[in-house]
C-alpha cells in the first residue's frame, strides 16, 4: 500500500496555518508575509522594527518566504556607493490561488489513493 506524507501536520484549520500547511512555513512566517503585504518595499529593520523581532529572526522568515514564492527581494542602490534590498509580497489574490489550486491537486490525489487501498493492505499495516 503506498502511503502519503505530509511535511507538516495540518490538523488547525485557521488561515495562517493553512498558509503554513500549503506552503511548508511557520506561522511566523505568515505574519511577516502579512506585514510586508501591508507594508510595501519594506527592509528587514523595518519589519522586524514593526514586529518587535531581532532582525536576525526577520531575515530567516523573509528568506523562507521567497523559498516559497511568497515574497520577492529587489535591490536598491545608493548614489554614493552600496546598496539595500526591499521585499514585497506577492498580491493576496496569488497566495489564494496558489492555496486553491494546491488543495484539488490534494484532493485529487487523496482521491485516487483511496480508490487503491484494499483492506487486507490496512489490515497487514496495523498488524506491523
């Protein structure tokens, strides 16, 4: 029988946790990804500034949010040399659809793994 694994338990069925599930962040994560949505072409002090985070925590949860697709990093250079990123968030509509088109891919397969499973292959897994 063959099984299917989840990265992370998806048992609390909130908004940010269903973020979390979907896109495989922390809650955390969620927050800081609502932050910067609100808050457009924001640096890392700022967040974590608004937050009351150590900017160290910050940069960890913004780069798991672009890991995910979630937030994207520009640059922004300085006239007189150097530079600093700025993050945006991807519009909520997209976070939507990505959730969406996530759960019938889920569906789906939950689907078809329960039309395979016979009883005698539970059976034999409860017994081991």
């Amino acid at each position: 029988m063959s099984k299917i694994l989840f990265k992370t338990p998806c048992t609390t069925w909130t908004f940010d946790s269903l973020m979390s599930c979907v896109f495989g962040i922390k809650s955390s994560d969620v927050r800081v990804y609502f932050d910067i949505l609100k808050h457009k072409n924001s640096k890392i002090t700022d967040i974590a500034n608004r937050l009351n985070r150590d900017r160290s925590t910050i940069q960890r949860s913004v780069q798991n949010l672009m890991s995910a697709g979630l937030v994207k990093r520009r640059q922004i250079n300085l006239k007189d040399g150097g530079y600093y990123y700025v993050y945006s968030a991807i519009p909520f509509e997209e976070v939507k659809k990505k959730i969406k088109e996530t759960l019938d891919i889920w569906y789906n397969q939950m689907k078809a793994w329960v039309e395979e499973i016979e009883a005698d292959d539970v059976i034999n897994e409860l017994r081991d």
